[in-house]
C-alpha cells in the first residue's frame, strides 16, 4: 500500500458512493487507474465491503449500550447473539467477561428484555450510552514499504 492507496482508502471511508472518475480526480489518477487500485485492495481484501451507514435514531432506535458479559457457554450466546436483532456487535475479550456486546433498541424497555434474554448464558454490566462524540471514524492505513 502507496500513499495514493491511503488516500483512496480514506476518500472511500468518507463516500464510498463517490465515482471512480470523481475518486481519480481527487488522488490525481485517471479513471481506470484509479479502478485497478480499488480493485486490487477489494482483492486483497484490504476494501471489505461498501455499507449504508443507517443513523438508529430515524429508524426510532433510541437507545445504544454496550454488554460486558460472562459466560461458561460461549457457543450457545454466540448463537443467540447472531440471532437477535438488537445486537449489532459482539466482541470476545480479555479479561474478567467473555465478551462486549453492542447492542441498540427502542427503549429502555426492549434494552431490559435484551439483557434479560442473555441473562440466561451468564452475567452481564449494562453501559448506557449517553452520547457518541466519535462514531465510525475512518481507519488510517498504515504505509507499507515495497522493499
């Protein structure tokens, strides 16, 4: 990965709508170029996917909180946690819990019967979040020397 890679990683972040011809002109390469790049990276895997970022409170999601859990069971909440449709992430960590769980719902109500739900698979620390200075905030590449 060049500086023009970062670059192109970077605008994309940013508008992943964005044309290829627009996208070439902001890194200084034509169209096609600019295209060979973008696919190479989609190749290698370094572009995962292209998303709609969909903002929870116009979908009347108003609240988001993050689950510290701990279970004995890992497969079976993994599972469960693939199949409810309040959780948005799940993480495995470190430390005293197994796993952070974002999760993001209507209301206090349906945030209780979440965590009550995955009360069953072991124990938890619910984090109300109250605000997101930073969300989905890009993903600087790091340089990589050819040599």
């Amino acid at each position: 990965m060049d500086e023009i890679d970062k670059k192109i990683v970077l605008l994309l972040q940013e508008e992943a709508r964005i044309s290829m011809t627009e996208l070439g002109k902001a890194v200084a390469l034509s169209q096609p170029a600019v295209t060979e790049r973008v696919r190479r990276m989609e190749e290698k895997g370094i572009i995962d996917s292209y998303r709609a970022v969909v903002s929870p409170e116009k979908i009347n999601k108003q609240i988001s909180a993050y689950v510290l859990f701990h279970t004995k069971g890992c497969e079976s909440f993994v599972e469960h946690c693939k199949q409810a449709d309040e959780v948005v992430e799940l993480h495995r960590i470190s430390g005293q819990y197994n796993f952070l769980v974002k999760v993001v719902t209507e209301n206090l109500q349906t945030l209780e019967m979440a965590t009550n739900q995955m009360g069953v698979y072991g124990d938890s620390t619910t984090l109300i979040v109250l605000s997101s200075p930073i969300k989905n905030d890009k993903l600087v590449p790091l340089i990589l020397n050819k040599n």
